[in-house]
C-alpha cells in the first residue's frame, strides 16, 4: 500500500510535468525540473532527487504512477 502522507499529484501538459500547488511554499502551477521519460525510469525503480524551482526545496523521487509521485518526505 503507498503511504498517501507521502505522495503528490502531478500533471504532464504538452511533455512537461507539472503539480497544481507545491507542497511547501503552496505556490500554484509549479513546472517541475523532470521530464516524463524521467519519470518512467523511476518507476523501473531509479530514485531522482526533485528541487522545486519556487521555494528550493528537496525531495527524493522513489515511485511513481500515472497520477502521483511517491517521496521520501511526508508531504501533506
């Protein structure tokens, strides 16, 4: 079972990835530093370490599905 706490929601518009609200500054519409063959190869288990460009902070990529990626931080 993935730890919900853990997870976030992401979005891949026009082969960018995108989440509506970062979950730290709560900035709305943040395009992450990740592209979606990027995020394939996490699920083929490869971690990836994601800044996000509004506030900075960090979080390690461990899974991910079509819809959430999965972290090493709780996030909600």
């Amino acid at each position: 079972m993935i730890p919900f706490e853990r997870s976030w929601p992401y979005d891949v518009i026009a082969g960018d990835v995108y989440v509506q609200k970062c979950p730290f500054c709560e900035q709305e519409n943040v395009l992450l530093p990740m592209k979606p063959h990027e995020l394939q190869s996490v699920r083929e288990g490869k971690k990836k370490l994601l800044v996000f460009p509004c506030c900075h902070n960090k979080v390690t990529v461990l899974n991910s599905d079509s819809d959430y990626i999965l972290t090493d931080q709780v996030l909600r």
